[in-house]
C-alpha cells in the first residue's frame, strides 16, 4: 500500500476501517435530555479552560440512533454541562456512554467525544419515557418523563439544537507525552425536526468510579425534554489549542 492509499483511508485498521469519511446524517435520531442544576465547584472542576460555567445547568440526555450514515444502529447516554466560550452559549460533553464500536472510534479520534462503553436503553414504556444505563453490569442512570404531554416550539427548539458544542480532544504521542490538548467546536446542521415535547422529569444517578455520573450531583431537575429530528454531524474546528 503506498502513501496515497495509506492518507486516503478513513480510519484503523486499513483491512477495514473502523467508520468511512463524513459528514455524517442521522435519521430519526430521537432524544430524552433532564435539564436539572447541580453543584457549581463540581461543575467547575470538570469544565476545562478558558470555558466558564453558564449558571449550574447540566443535562443528561439518551439518545437513539436507529439510522446513522457508517455507524449504524445504536443508542448513546451520558451529561454535558451548559458554559460559555469567549461570552458564546455552548454544550460542553462531559462523559458519553454507547454500545457500538464505530461511533465510539470515530467520535473520539475525529472530534474528541469523551466516549466509552456502556449500555444505554431509551423505550416508552405505558405512559413513561424511560432511559437506562448500565456500566459494567450495574445501572448507574435512571431517567423518566411524562410523554408528549407539552409540545414546545419547533423553530426556537431547532435553533437550540443549532448551538456550539464543544469537546475536549486529548490524543498522546507514542511516547505518552500530550500529541494533541485541544478544544474542538461544532454545530450540527440541516436539521429536520420531527416533534419536540418538554414536561416533567425524574432522575437518579449512582455513583461509581469509573461511571462518574453522580459527581455532577442532581440538585433541582429543571425540566425534560422528548425530541426526534435527522440532522447532520458535520467536521469540527479547533477553538483552542493548548499545545500552540
């Protein structure tokens, strides 16, 4: 295999690679996020600089994927923390949790998405939206809401969707020093918004050491939301380098 072929391939391995070039569209990509406030000094131990903390609003969202451009079909959960970059309004990704190899490839080498293995489950189960997590064989996320009970405004909502989000990108050398510290920012894009509900919601969180959820305790739950939209996830940009 010469340079040519070797620059061109997508991912690892080369036999067959982990996830094809993007962008990438998600159809029917459905959504439970509770929206709830929790402890400011925790939420500032986890929020990496120059971001600054947006009041104490974290959320915690599954997400159903039945239908995604070289991933597949999987289901992700996991929090991010509302902050602010340069003055901008932006979702920080703390911790992402999912089922599927490629995803979880591609998220962390291409924008950074601090993802690891776990067992995600959205489903309506009677009358509840219902979203579990399971980390190696223990459930550490309970989350329910009302169903479709307050339909919320389609175009505001698809402009909440539209905002910045941000990853922390860490990618060592071969000699294990810092290769790559950089905070990378992206919009999703071509958004079709299929329905989008807010209501009640309920939250429990377990603590465990390696699912460190619980360290953003829940103080006040805010509010949830049930969404379902296809949308593009296109290539991000470097907002900070902290190797430059």
């Amino acid at each position: 295999m010469n340079r040519d072929e070797i620059l061109s391939t997508p991912s690892m391995p080369l036999a067959s690679p982990s996830y094809p070039k993007g962008p990438y569209r998600f159809i029917n990509r459905e959504y439970l996020l509770i929206h709830y406030e929790s402890d400011p000094d925790a939420i500032r131990a986890f929020l990496p600089e120059p971001l600054e903390p947006d009041g104490n609003h974290v959320f915690f969202e599954w997400m159903k994927m039945p239908d995604s451009t070289g991933f597949g079909d999987y289901q992700e959960s996991g929090c991010g923390i509302a902050a602010t970059y340069n003055g901008e309004p932006c979702n920080y990704s703390c911790m992402m949790f999912l089922d599927d190899e490629a995803p979880t490839t591609g998220g962390r080498e291409i924008w950074g998405f601090p993802k690891k293995f776990g067992i995600p489950q959205l489903r309506t189960i009677h009358e509840t939206l219902t979203g579990t997590l399971h980390y190696d064989e223990e459930r550490v996320a309970l989350g329910t809401m009302v169903y479709k009970q307050e339909a919320l405004d389609l175009n505001a909502t698809r402009q909440g969707m539209g905002k910045l989000n941000v990853n922390l990108k860490l990618i060592p050398d071969v000699d294990g020093r810092p290769k790559i510290a950089q905070l990378v920012g992206y919009n999703l894009q071509n958004i079709d918004l299929k329905f989008a509900f807010k209501g009640d919601a309920r939250l429990h969180l377990v603590p465990h050491v390696n699912c460190r959820l619980a360290d953003l305790p829940v103080r006040k739950i805010l509010y949830g939301q049930h969404l379902c939209a296809d949308l593009t996830l296109p290539y991000g940009r470097v907002l900070h380098d902290y190797l430059a």
